[in-house]
C-alpha cells in the first residue's frame, strides 16, 4: 500500500492511499505538479504552496525525471 500525504502552506492536508504507483503518482502530480523540488523525504510544488510525503515508494518513483 502507498501513503500519499499533501500538505499545504495554509494547512490544508489530505492523505490517500493506493494500491499501484500510477495511481499514487497521479494524484501527486495534481496536487503540486509533474516537476516539484525533491527534498530529502518530500517534494515541494514550484510555487512553494503545496508538499507531498510518501511511505511505501520513493518520490522518485512518483515524480520520474523522464
């Protein structure tokens, strides 16, 4: 099972989980977009508003360089 958690600046927060990494990835993308700031254990949305936590995948996984 994947963990997604969002966070936003305002405190906003929102956890799924997922079965397969498409789905988690997906959801991911529309929370913060298809190239954040991979930090050591989140991603930040460009912009800085938004941030994703994951448990069982990598960010990598979610947010793939190709």
């Amino acid at each position: 099972m994947i963990t997604v958690t969002y966070v936003s600046v305002d405190n906003v927060r929102k956890r799924r989980q997922f079965k397969t990494l498409t789905g988690a990835s997906r959801w991911a993308r529309e929370w913060i977009g298809n190239h954040p700031e991979i930090g050591m254990g989140y991603a930040v949305s460009g912009d800085g508003v938004g941030t994703i936590y994951v448990s069982g995948a990598t960010l990598e996984q979610l947010f793939p360089s190709k």
